[in-house]
C-alpha cells in the first residue's frame, strides 16, 4: 500500500515538473525573441554643406552617401529670399547693379501672402558667376535666410511677317501698318535652395508664351517689354506652383523620415498651413 502511494505521488510530481517547465520555456520564448541586437541609430540632419568650397562644388563618395542617408530636413515657417540668377555677359558675371527681372516683384507680392515664410525679400543679383554655388549662401549669409528661392527666365524672341505687310509696298504703308509679328516664349522657374546644406530641394516650371503685332518702329523696345509683362502676368501663378510642390516636398519628407525610423516619427518640421 505505502509503494503504491509513493508511486503514485511520484508521477504526480513529474506531471507538475513537466507543467512547470513547460511554463517557463513559454515565458522565456517572448524574451528570447525580445532580445535582439540594438536597432543602429538613424544619422542626424545634416548640419553643413558637405560640397567642396571651390566653384565646382565637387562631392567625394563618402560625402554623397551621408547626404542620401541623412534624414530630410524642413523648417518652416522660415525666412525666405527670391535671389534672381542672370546669364554672365563676361567673365565677372552680373554685378549687383543688374537689372532685376519683371517677374520678381510679382513673385514676392505672392509669395508674401502664404504663412509658409516669416519674410520672403529680394536680394541682390548674384554678384559673381565665378564662385558657384558658394556665393548663393553667402549672399544669404548676408540676409540672415534660411532658404533661397532661385529665380531664372529663360526666354527666347523673334519676329515675322504679318499679313499686313504687303502695305510695305508702299512708303506711307511702312510708317504705321503692324507688318510684324513678336512673339516670346520660354519659361520661367523657381527652384529652392538650403543655404545650411547648399542642397537643391525642388525646381518648379511654367512655361511662357505671348505675341503681338506691331509696326517697324522701336521693335527691340516692344518685344522686350512684351517679355516682360509676360513674365509678370504668369509670376504669381509660377508662385502658386512653388508653393504647392513645397508642400508635396514636405510631406514626401515627412513620409521618408517616417519610414526611415520605423514608424516613430520624422525628422521634419512642416507646420506650412
């Protein structure tokens, strides 16, 4: 009777044994599989420009891998300058004395209007072709400005025949008939620059068309003033498209910082609206 009991009191003692360590391998299978290496920490936002200082801005491997795998910054709101990029005329490139394109000021005037920038100024022509794109942060050094708008209009011109010619013939014909046809066409374009960085973030285009008829009279007076109210004219719709891809370009940012860190969060300021 005693061997029976012990027998039995022994398999009951087995069966606890085997629940229990059945328990424990249970338990400690979450924490084996919690016990991972380390996720590596994402790069910081870049703090400088990693270009080289010469006119060429050469960029080594090293520097251009640490450019792509750094984290997409955006502050904003943020002071802005609309910096107008000229075509040298000579080696020195145009002075700051140049003559500021048509399109400019109405670019500002819209610009102004959005909660995106604490301040949107013009600035100087750039003062030298010769520096690169060093001489861009430098002349915002000067302003204080987080970011730059690059201005450029790029145009072509050219006249015609119009069908009132033929009053050519004749002297009287030649003073006064609109025999010849302007027309301008080309584009303009914003593209924003980080001055912290010396990076490029995204280039908005609209393209330009405009025409008349005109008489023989002060004909390079009247194309270029036609170029200009051209530019002027589609300015603040150019404005708009800018605004609208820098709004895609922070939420592209927002949405690639996000996934580059798992789902925790980017590395991106973007209170724009």
């Amino acid at each position: 009777m005693l061997h029976r009991s012990c027998v039995a009191l022994s398999v009951i003692y087995l069966v606890v044994l085997g629940a229990c360590g059945a328990k424990m391998k249970m338990a400690s299978a979450p924490m084996a599989a919690g016990d991972s290496r380390p996720m590596p920490q994402a790069p910081p936002p870049l703090e400088r420009s990693l270009f080289d200082k010469s006119p060429t801005g050469a960029l080594t491997e090293e520097a251009l891998q640490r450019i792509l795998a750094a984290p997409i910054e955006l502050e904003l709101p943020a002071r802005v300058g609309v910096l107008p990029i000229q075509t040298a005329t000579d080696w020195r490139g145009p002075g700051p004395d140049s003559k500021v394109p048509a399109g400019v000021a109405p670019l500002v005037k819209t610009l102004r209007a959005d909660p995106a920038f604490t301040l949107v100024t013009q600035t100087m022509v750039i003062p030298s072709g010769a520096l690169g794109m060093e001489a861009l942060r430098e002349i915002a050094a000067r302003y204080r400005l987080r970011y730059l708008l690059l201005y450029r209009e790029v145009l072509a011109k050219g006249s015609r025949l119009s069908p009132w010619a033929w009053g050519y013939a004749t002297l009287v014909g030649a003073l006064f008939l609109p025999g010849k046809r302007q027309e301008v066409y080309g584009y303009t374009e914003v593209s924003m620059f980080d001055v912290k960085t010396g990076l490029l973030m995204f280039t908005t285009r609209r393209a330009i068309d405009a025409s008349q008829t005109t008489n023989q009279w002060h004909q390079r007076e009247k194309i270029d003033q036609l170029a200009a109210n051209a530019v002027a004219k589609f300015a603040p719709e150019l404005a708009l498209d800018a605004l609208a891809d820098l709004r895609r370009f922070a939420s592209a940012a927002e949405a690639e910082n996000m996934r580059r860190r798992g789902g925790d969060g980017a590395a991106v300021a973007t209170d724009a609206n």
